[in-house]
C-alpha cells in the first residue's frame, strides 16, 4: 500500500507543476483582461456550474489497515468570485469487514488553478451505528474538456480517530 501511497503522490505533483512553471508566469493575465475575462472561464477552462465524479482509492484507517474504497460527489459551483465557491455532496464506501459509509454536505473552495479544498461535516455509518465525521481535503483537478481527473487526498476525523482517503476522481462538467 505504501507503493500506491507514494505513486499517488507522485502523479500529484507531477501535475501541479505547471502551475509553478515559468512557463505559468509568463501567462498572467492583465488587469485589463481580467476584467473582460468571462466569469465562465477561469484558469484557461470553462467553468461549469454542475460537476459529477466517480472516486476509486483507499482508506487507511488510525489501526492502520487499508481498505479499497469507491465513491461519488456532485458540487454546484457559484459564478459569483470567478467560481471560487461550491456546494455539493460527499457519498463515500470504504470496503472493510463491514461496510462504513460517509455522506457529508460539502463546501468546495477553488483558491487557484486546479486545486480544490473541501471542508465536508457528514455522517458516518457501520454495523449500525451513525457517528458526526469531519472531512477534509485536497484535490487538483485535470481538465480535458467536460471531463476532469483529480487525484485526491482526505482526512476524515470521528469516533476520535483520523483515517486518511486517497484516490483519484473521475469526473463530467456540465
């Protein structure tokens, strides 16, 4: 799992380095154009106000086991600040020896380029217990088109205890 840790985090960085490239600082924006600048485009690529992803990854629970994970999310970006802010969803399943569940209401802040944060109180549920858990992350959304990849990379905190959920998100603008 380690290895998977640390190929996840390589793909990571590799892809955010375009945003401190010469290359990206060459590409700033003047103040003029910014205020012509549309508010459905921000960063070189459209703005969609609806986007839905599919995650596929892992959790590695505070006792250390992992286990493989699947989930969906959906956010609602607002134009007001250039797209700064979204509202959405968290449903997440961790595959363990019983099944835990989170869902979570999710604020997402865009603060530039790809990287998103999510800051997401929710509700925890296995073996029939319900349980409040806090998330929050790190993403960086690739954009080819309508479709997004996004490695990603979260905390949940409950019951006390800190799990860790790593992956990548598949996902559609529209």
């Amino acid at each position: 799992m380690k290895k998977f840790t640390s190929i996840l985090a390589i793909v990571f960085l590799a892809f955010s380095m375009p945003l401190f490239s010469q290359d990206a600082a060459e590409e700033t924006i003047s103040e003029e154009a910014k205020e012509t600048e549309s508010s459905e485009e921000k960063d070189g690529h459209a703005i969609h106000s609806n986007h839905a992803a599919i995650f596929l990854g892992a959790t590695t629970f505070y006792d250390k086991s992992t286990s493989f994970t699947a989930g969906a999310d959906y956010e609602y970006r607002f134009s007001a600040m250039h797209g700064l802010l979204g509202l959405g969803l968290i449903l997440d399943f961790a595959f363990r020896d019983h099944m835990q569940t989170i869902v979570a209401g999710a604020l997402f802040i865009h603060p530039a380029g790809g990287f998103k944060i999510a800051l997401a109180p929710g509700v925890e549920m296995h073996s029939g217990e319900k349980a409040f858990v806090f998330r929050g992350g790190l993403a960086y959304d690739i954009h080819v088109g309508s479709l997004s990849l996004t490695p990603t990379v979260n905390f949940d905190y409950a019951h006390h205890h800190v799990a860790y959920v790593y992956g990548l998100g598949i996902g559609y603008g529209f």
